[in-house]
C-alpha cells in the first residue's frame, strides 16, 4: 500500500478527470430531450467543464505549491463530487451547465496537482513507472469515455454518467488522505490571483463570443462585446504578468518561435482533433439511429489508434524531433477531418472509420510530444510554467472547437433549412423535425453541415501543423530537455503543478 497507495490515489482522479471530458458526448441527445435543452444549452455542457479546467489550471497549480498540494488535490475531488451529484440531479439546462463549470473547477484543482504529488513521492526508477502508469490510466481513460457512456445512458440514464463518478471519489479521497504525504514549493512563492482572474475572463469571454456567434452572428452586439472584453482581458493579463514577481505564464515566452508554435499547436490540436465530436455524435443517434452505446463504440476507432501509437511511439520515435512528431500529427489529423467531409444524406457511419483512423493515429503522435516540446523551449526553471500552459491551451482549444465548429455546422445547414430548424437539428431535436421537412432533407443538411464543420478543423490542424514545422526550431541543444526515459515530463519538487501531458 506504501508503494503504490499513492499512484493509485492519483489515477483515481486523474481517470474521473479526464473521462468526464469525453463520457457527456455521447448521452447529449437524452440530455437534450430530457432537459429540452437547445444547441447553445449543450454546447456549454461540453464548454463549461472545459473552460472552468483551463482558466483556473495555472492559478491552482500555483495556489497549490503554496497552500499543500494534497490539501488541494483533496479539495478538488470533494468539489468535483459535489458538483457530479448536482449534474445528476439537474432538473434544467442551466443548473447543468452551472454544475459542469463548477465540476470543471474540481477537476483543475486535481490535474494541477496530480504530476507534482508523484514527483514527491517517487524517485528514480520508480518515477519512471508511475508516470508510465499515469500515462496507461489517461489513454485507458479516452477511449472507455465514449463506450462507458454509451452503457450507462442506454442502460439507467445519463444522469448515472455523473453518478459513478461519486464512489470513485470516496474511494479516492480516502486512499489520499491516507497514503499520499503533504508537499510544498519552496517558501517564498506567492499566488498571481490578479492573473489568474484576468486569464478567467479572457477564456470565458472569448468562448462565450464563439457560442453566441452561432445564434446571434458574428458581427451582432453581444458578440462584439464579448470578443471586445476578451481582448481588453488578454491585454489585463499580458499587464498583470509583466509585474508580478511570480507570474502565472510570462508572456515575454511567446517572443520565442518555438514556444509560440507549440502552443499554437496545443490550442489547436484539441480543437481539431475533437471539437466535432459531440455533433457527430448527435448525427451517429438522432439521424442513423444508433443507440447510445453504438454511437459511442464508433470513436473506439479514434481511441485505439491513439492508445496503440502512442505505446508504440514512445520507443520507436525516441529521438525523433518533436517539431515532427507534433507537427506531423497534426497534418494527419487535418488529413483524417478532410477524410470525414464528404457525407450525404445516404452515408452511414462507415463512411467515418478512415478518417477517425487518420486522426487517432495523429493524436497518438502529438499528445505525448507536446508537452516535451513546451519544456524544450524553456528554460529547466520555467518547466512548469511551459507544461501547465500547455495543458491550458489544449482545453482552451477543446472548448472553442465546440463552440466555432457548431457555429459552422449551423451556419452550412442554414443554407437549406430555416435557422431555428437549423439549430434544433444540431441540438439533437431531428425527431420533432421530420414531419415538417422529411428525413432525406434533415439527413441531407446535417451531412452538409458536418463537411464543413470537418473541414473547419481540418483546416485548423493543417495550418498549426505547417507553423510547428516551421517555428518549433528552438529545441536544439535541448532535444531531451524535461524528458525522462518513459518519454514523460520529467518532475521536480520545485516546479509548478502542471507538467504533465494531456492525453486524450
């Protein structure tokens, strides 16, 4: 139990963490019909954990150093059970977006203070197999996502896919109170709140713009406002953290091309590779008629690509430069959406299984080098620094790519139907649809929609994989720099939280 007491404590959560992010994909059609929920409604299911996660991962990870990483771990999980508990007894759309931001606040809380407690705890050899392990419980996490969705909507409901999350959470809480040691940052470190807020805005603000451009239109006044804040807040930020002496993400950073490219290449490699995941779900039971759990065993095909070659890429690739690991993955993925962007109305699911090849087969070379490639371009001591934006652009990516991609989905089915029949159409409300418009036209215009939104991304990944290849030159002299020999980042008691990679 002293041994590995720990490493199962943190899996615990890191695989509720990190399965939530994918488990709601599949049951937003019953969420829909269950909570009449509109597409705007679903989409900041999706958007609110996501977003909660990215705006507050580095201000808790910092919080943590200085208040007791275990401390926060632990805080992290009760909240995120409290609000899993809430989702499940959601009686309307809003009181589960609320639920799911408040879910994704628990969920930084952990994943800011995962890497950092096995760093204190394991050493050596034993380090190197813990983060493997870690590794496993993340992959083995995205793809039981979809398929134990699936199970669980078709079976007692959706509400159950944040219900098991509840003695999962007992078990891990207890587990870390009892085996996992307390651990700090050295004392003198202080807590960028300031950032932090002014990071929250910026992330909020900008995602809220994206979601309401879809039903309102991107030069309509809310919109403009909410892109307006978000800019006055990015400028807050970049301010806040020129002046503080421990600053959350020094901006100078971005000065370096071969930091920009890699968080151009985070922001969109989670956008790309699953922003259009929900609506092709929604496609996969509302349209084809799938149920839930063979609508989720269809993105088995993406999953187990990505598992299979990250195992295998981690030995064959070793010393391969990142810029091509990363950048090829990403030109594999534009290449798997490109695949996927020539549906009609007669297409079934097989029509996908190319391209969720292609593109599991990209994030299974991107999702272990990225982070490798953020802490080659920095110094050692700002490891943290890189490894917690890393893993903040990737959400922050995820829950745009939800919210811009359904915003070209709509926008492409409004060309052949009504805008309001558009947007219940991508909301999951086919059924109430086809006597007024016929199932050839509803299956026409999703499959149009779905193009173009596959293409959007495709497109995304194309562009920030030619801009890794080009900027990410300035991992010489440092090709192995935060690396160990599992190919995880490398921890140390002095770094900040975030250093690990996000697998998906």
């Amino acid at each position: 139990m002293r041994t590995w007491g720990p490493l199962t404590a943190v899996c615990l959560g890191t695989f509720m963490l990190l399965l939530d992010v994918t488990i709601a994909v599949v049951a937003l059609p019953d969420m829909a019909r269950g909570l009449h929920a509109s597409l705007s409604d679903l989409q900041w299911v999706m958007d609110g954990y996501a977003l909660a996660l990215a705006a507050l991962l580095l201000g808790l990870g910092a919080a943590a150093d200085v208040l007791g990483r275990r401390r926060v771990h632990v805080a992290g999980v009760v909240l995120f059970a409290a609000a899993s508990l809430l989702c499940g007894l959601a009686t309307g759309p809003g009181m589960l977006v609320a639920a799911r931001g408040v879910q994704g606040v628990g969920a930084a809380a952990m994943f800011a203070t995962t890497l950092p407690l096995l760093g204190s705890v394991y050493q050596g050899r034993r380090r190197s197999v813990a983060l493997g392990v870690w590794g496993a419980v993340s992959g083995a996490a995205a793809a039981v996502g979809p398929v134990l969705g699936g199970l669980l909507t078709d079976g007692p409901g959706w509400r159950w896919i944040f219900y098991v999350n509840l003695p999962v959470s007992v078990a891990a809480v207890w587990l870390t109170l009892r085996v996992v040691p307390e651990s700090r940052a050295p004392r003198g470190r202080r807590v960028d709140w300031a950032g932090t807020a002014v990071f929250a805005a910026f992330a909020g603000a900008v995602t809220y713009g994206a979601v309401r451009a879809g039903s309102h239109g991107w030069t309509e006044g809310g919109t403009l406002a909410a892109f307006g804040l978000a800019a006055v807040a990015l400028g807050a930020f970049a301010a806040v953290e020129r002046r503080v002496a421990d600053p959350l993400l020094d901006p100078r950073l971005f000065l370096r091309p071969a930091f920009s490219g890699v968080m151009l290449g985070a922001l969109a490699f989670n956008a790309a590779a699953f922003g259009v995941m929900a609506y092709t779900s929604i496609w996969l039971q509302t349209l084809l008629g799938m149920s839930p759990v063979r609508g989720g065993a269809e993105f088995l095909w993406l999953s187990l690509a990505s598992f299979v070659v990250a195992a295998a890429g981690g030995r064959l690739l070793h010393g391969v430069p990142a810029r091509f690991t990363v950048g090829g993955g990403l030109l594999l993925i534009a290449a798997g959406q490109f695949c996927m962007a020539f549906l009609d109305a007669g297409s079934g699911a097989s029509a996908l299984v190319p391209g969720l090849l292609l593109v599991g087969v990209g994030t299974g070379l991107v999702s272990p080098g990225i982070s490798g490639a953020a802490l080659a371009a920095v110094e050692p001591e700002r490891s943290g620094m890189a490894g917690g934006a890393v893993n903040t652009f990737r959400q922050l990516g995820y829950a745009l790519g939800i919210a811009v991609f359904g915003t070209v989905l709509t926008s492409r089915m409004s060309d052949t139907l009504p805008q309001e029949a558009a947007h219940g159409l991508a909301g999951g409300a086919a059924g109430a649809l086809r006597e007024a418009f016929g199932e050839h036209a509803l299956r026409a215009a999703f499959a149009s929609g779905l193009n173009a939104a596959a293409v959007a991304a495709g497109a995304v990944a194309a562009l920030a994989g030619v801009l890794v290849l080009v900027l990410v030159r300035a991992d010489r002299g440092r090709p192995d720099a935060g690396v160990t020999e599992s190919g995880a980042p490398a921890l140390k008691e002095e770094t900040a939280a975030s250093t690990a990679p996000y697998r998906r």
